[in-house]
C-alpha cells in the first residue's frame, strides 16, 4: 500500500494537469501539502494526547543487576564459546 499510493498521488495530479492551468497547480501545491500535513500533525497531536478508555498495564521491568547478568550471559553465549569457528557462528 505505501508503494502504491504515491504513484496514485502522481496520476492524480498529473490528470489535474489537463483540466487545471500548470502554473496554478505549481503556485499553490506546496500550500496543499503544507495544510495536509499540518492537519495530520494535529490530528496526531490529539490522538496522542486524548485520554485513553483502556487501561494500560504497565511494562515489566528488571532489577540492575539482572540486566547486568543478561548483558554477561548473552555476551558469554553469542562471543565467549570456545567451540570451532566454523560451528559457532555467533
């Protein structure tokens, strides 16, 4: 979908084109796009700042010290093996 849209966007203003003057079109496009994209900035601005129906639960978080374990073991696992460098390919 977000392939297709700019070449709809490209046809309908190149069949524009044919009905409206091109110089017209070139003084103002930047003012259309100018206003469609402010007015999806608000519109992302209130839908950001609404308050929401559902209740979010919070994310689960971890100590310091068990990220710090899952940073060693992780790295111990994926760099620290002494195995073959052809079978380990972490």
């Amino acid at each position: 979908m977000e392939a297709i849209t700019p070449i709809i966007g490209w046809l309908i203003g190149h069949s524009a084109t044919s009905f409206i003057d091109a110089s017209f079109i070139e003084a103002w496009d930047h003012w259309v796009a100018f206003v469609i994209l402010f007015a999806l900035g608000l519109h992302m601005l209130y839908e950001g700042m609404k308050p929401s129906d559902e209740t979010a639960e919070a994310p689960s978080r971890h100590s310091f010290f068990q990220t710090c374990f899952d940073c060693i073991w992780y790295q111990h696992r994926c760099h620290g093996c002494r195995c073959e460098p052809s079978i380990c390919k972490g």
